[in-house]
C-alpha cells in the first residue's frame, strides 16, 4: 500500500498530550508503524558524555503512532484524511479529501 504520510509532511497530532499541535515529519518508521515529529511528544532523557556529545539532561523528539496523526490540510492547515489520484501523465499523487488540494507537488 502507498504511504499516506511522508517524511518531510506537515501533520497534525490527533489525540494525547500534544493534541492539536503540528509539525513536519523528521523520520518514518514504517516497520513499527511510528513517525517522528518536530515539535511533537518531547521527552527528557538522560545522557553520558561522550567525546562528541556533552552529557546532562537532553531533550528530544519521542516516536508517535501514526493513527495519532493526520495530514494537514494545504489550504487551510487542519487535519484531514488522505486519498490518490492518477494524473493525466500517469503519476500517481496524494490528494486531501477535506480540500480536493495536491498534498505533493
């Protein structure tokens, strides 16, 4: 089945403790049926110091299950469901079906 959502995508957060916050998709995880969202389901870890990377409390971005999410709409930036349609030339794209609008160029 083709990907509803892709790295680099703006989403919204559906349900938990960031519900109605958006941001771009970092990573997608397909296998565990996660994403990784800037911005989104921030967590505290705790970390040793390397010799690259300082130790101390860091913050960083935790996966999201991606029933939690939704596309952001292209013309007005709310959630909403995602459907394909074939061009004229043959490709197959990502349409929102809240607006009709191309979600990839």
């Amino acid at each position: 089945m083709a990907a509803k959502i892709k790295k680099g995508d703006t989403v919204v957060v559906l349900t938990g403790r960031d519900k109605g916050k958006t941001g771009e998709v970092i990573q997608m995880m397909p296998a565990e049926n996660k994403a990784l969202v800037r911005g989104v389901n921030v967590v505290r870890r705790h970390q040793r110091q390397t010799q690259t990377q300082e130790g101390g409390i860091v913050a960083k971005e935790a996966p999201i299950h991606v029933s939690n999410i939704a596309v952001a709409d292209p013309k007005d930036g709310k959630a909403t469901r995602v459907g394909f349609k074939v061009q004229e030339d043959g490709r197959k794209v990502r349409v929102a079906k809240r607006s009709g609008d191309l979600i990839d160029g």
